[in-house]
C-alpha cells in the first residue's frame, strides 16, 4: 500500500500532484493551511486535513511518500507574510523531515529556481552557488528555501533519514493557478480575459523559462521514484522576455495593451534550468510547448472567471 501526504495538497501544484499520485493508486492526504488554495480544490477521493506545517496535526496511520510542497509560492503572497514565509520553510521543513524519518517515507522536497537569486551564471546548473541578496524582502523565500534544502541535505548526511529527494522548480503555469496569485502567467492571462492592459514590471527585457504543469508533475514523480538525493532542477529551458510572453498571451486572450510598473526589488533579470541532470538520471524533459500550455491555461481562468 501506498499512501502519500502531500503538504500544501490544496495550492496550485499540490493539488495537481495529489491528483497525479490518486490516479496512480495512492491513497493521498493532503494537509494545508488555506492560505493560497487553488480555485480548483482538493481533488475529490483525496483526504483534506486543513493544518500548519509549522505545527502540524496528528494524522493516524504511515505513510510512505511525503510530498513537502507548503509555502506560500508567489513573489506578492511571500511578500506580505515574510516571518511566516521563513518559519514555513524552517520550521515546516523539520517537522516533515522528523515525520519522514519516523514513518521511514520517502521524502520529497519543493524547491526553487529562486535559491539562485539574480543568478550569474545562466543557465542555473545545479552546481550553481547562486546569488541572493540576504537583506532584500525577496531573501525571505529564497533563504527560506535554502535553510530547508541544507536542512534536507543534513538529514541525510548524518544518517538520520536518508530517503529524501529535492527538486528545484522553475517557474511553473498551467490549470489549478488562483488567478489571484500574482505571478506573471496569471496576471496577464487574466488580464487579457477581462480586457485590461497586461501590467509589465520594469522594461520587460527580464526573462523567465515557463513549463507546463503537467510537465513538472512527470518529473517530481520521476524523481520520487529515483534514488537520486541530489538536488535536480525541473524546468522548459525555453527562456523568453516578459515582453514577448505578454505578445503570445496577446496572439491567444487578444491584445489588451500593456503598462509599464516599477520592477520589484531584486527582482531576477534572468532565468534558465540547465535540466541535463533530469535529462540523465530521470529521462526526464518538458514536451509541451509554451503555447499550448497558454491555450489550456487560458480556457481554464476563462472558466473560473465565468464562476
Ligand atoms: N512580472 C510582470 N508583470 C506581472 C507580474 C510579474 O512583468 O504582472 C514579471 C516579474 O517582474 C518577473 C517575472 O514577471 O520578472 C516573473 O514573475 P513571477 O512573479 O511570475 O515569478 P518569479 O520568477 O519572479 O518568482
């Protein structure tokens, strides 16, 4: 028997990846806090447990998997609430790593491209140090993360749970987004759906690489799977400008114009995965184009802003 907690099972990708393990037969539970749910919900046959990671409740029974994907994700949710940000990664981290260590249960950890900060290196290997200025707001989900990933390493390191699996998500769309989330895709997908000027941040030449949901789930479940304890990055290498995303979200939603916004402090001026590592020891590769994904993700806010 197979039975996963997937914390953060009610936010955009929890929610995707509960719904991917239910359809491969585990029996999952999905333990979150609400505070950035996805509009879509916890999948039916999942079993809801509203909680804290940083304390979290009892939940009879073993599990087998823990998936750790609480936090709040998006640069405007992390940013309203740094000092919960932090004790989600420092705190929250532990307590699924001594449950991990408890249940023997293969542990799986999200983390980010944004461990890399503004980066220096581009594309971001895994080897890559990276570059976070620990005195900008942003450093509160960037060293959040790094302190849950050396955490994770020190767990395994000294022998005390060694089953642990950390792969570091680049920036992710695609169907189950809040269309209140705040991150780029969603803002100006929901933008040209309700006719209002996609907002650029800064001059737009800053890049991003976006993978498709579905993608991304492929390789966590890869990963989980592997015995791989190295940190893999997951993510398209295809790296386009905020301007020219905001022209194919143009070519699918229409054009609604756009207006330039102050860019947010240390915001990363560029981004890429070098994903050789998935591609070796996962067999692992995003397949779904970028604008396919934007056509599905366009139909799914169309559907959640008709209510
Ligand atoms: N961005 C933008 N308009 C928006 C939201 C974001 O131009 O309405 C920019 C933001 O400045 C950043 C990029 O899009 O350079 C990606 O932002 P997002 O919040 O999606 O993710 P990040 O990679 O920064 O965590």
């Amino acid at each position: 028997m197979t039975r996963a907690l997937v914390t953060g099972g009610a936010g955009f990708l929890g929610r995707n990846l509960s719904e991917r393990l239910q359809a491969d037969g585990y029996e999952v539970v999905a333990l979150d806090n609400l505070s950035s749910a996805s509009p879509l919900g916890v999948p039916d046959g999942v079993e809801f447990i509203e909680g804290d990671v940083i304390e979290p409740p009892e939940i009879a029974g073993r599990f087998t998997h823990i998936y750790h994907f609480a936090s709040p994700a998006s640069p405007p949710r992390y940013l309203t609430d740094p000092i919960g940000t932090m004790r989600t990664g420092a705190e929250g981290t532990r307590h699924m790593l001594e449950w991990a260590e408890r249940d023997d249960a293969v542990f799986t950890f999200a983390s980010t491209s944004e461990i890399y900060g503004d980066p220096l290196e581009h594309p971001q290997q895994e080897s890559y140090f990276g570059n976070v200025d620990i005195t900008s707001p942003r450093a509160c989900y960037d060293e959040a993360k790094r302190y849950a990933e050396a955490l994770v390493h020190a767990f395994h390191r000294s022998g005390r749970h060694t089953r642990t699996r950390i792969v570091r998500v680049f920036n992710t769309y695609g169907p189950g987004m809040s269309p209140d989330d705040g991150r780029v895709v969603s803002n100006f997908l929901v933008q040209a759906i309700k006719g209002e000027p996609m907002t650029i941040q800064g001059d737009g030449t800053q890049t991003r690489s976006f993978c498709y949901v579905d993608d991304l789930i492929e390789g966590i479940i890869r990963l989980s799977r592997s015995e791989v304890a190295l940190p893999v990055n997951l993510g398209n290498p295809n790296e386009i400008t905020m301007l020219e995303l905001a022209d194919r979200v143009a070519e699918i939603a229409g054009d609604p114009g756009k207006v330039f916004t102050d860019l947010p402090q240390s915001d990363p001026k560029i981004r890429r995965p070098d994903i050789s590592r998935a591609v070796e020891l996962l067999d692992w590769k995003p397949v779904v184009e970028l604008a396919d994904g934007l056509v599905e993700t366009h139909q799914y806010f169309k559907q959640v802003l008709a209510g």
